[in-house]
C-alpha cells in the first residue's frame, strides 16, 4: 500500500477476501529516499554486514560474540567500566 510518499507491506487480521488490516507496519519504504523501515522488531540469521554508521539506541543485547575490527568508542554519559572482565583483544 503506498499512503503519500511511504509504501507499506501490510498485514491482515484474517486471510481471504475482504480481510481487514491490522494497525502492525512492519515494514515501510520511502519512496523519495529510499529508506527502509522496520518495525515491530527483527530476526535476521545467517550473518549481516553493515556499512556506513549505525546507531543502537535502547537496551542492545549481544548472545554470542562481538567482533570489532578497529575500536569501540562510549561517548560521554555512556555507563560501564573502561575494561570489561573477559574481554580480550585479539
């Protein structure tokens, strides 16, 4: 569904004809920027790259390992210690 300048992957409440949709966008894309959105929370496996800068707002939970290839920076009002027990660098 495209409302304006957003174009929306929707979802019903029932499947067949007539089915209403549900208030859930999960999923939007600008159709002058080209800018996805996803909401409503995310699964991806199978590993991601990401490139340019990304942004982790909120609570971000790591359940394996985190790999960074040059430095971490916690900018000022960012809480924890300077080393954390059983970090290592590699």
């Amino acid at each position: 569904r495209k409302d304006g300048g957003t174009f929306y992957l929707l979802t019903t409440v029932d499947d067949g004809n007539g089915a209403t949709w549900t208030g859930l966008r999960p999923f939007a894309v600008d159709v002058a920027s080209g800018r996805v959105t996803m909401a409503n929370g995310q699964i991806m496996a199978g590993g991601q790259t990401l490139s340019g800068g990304q942004t982790l707002s909120g609570n971000t939970k790591i359940n394996d390992t985190l790999t960074l290839a040059n430095a971490l920076s916690i900018a000022s009002g960012g809480t924890g210690a300077n080393s954390v027990d059983g970090a290592r660098n590699n």
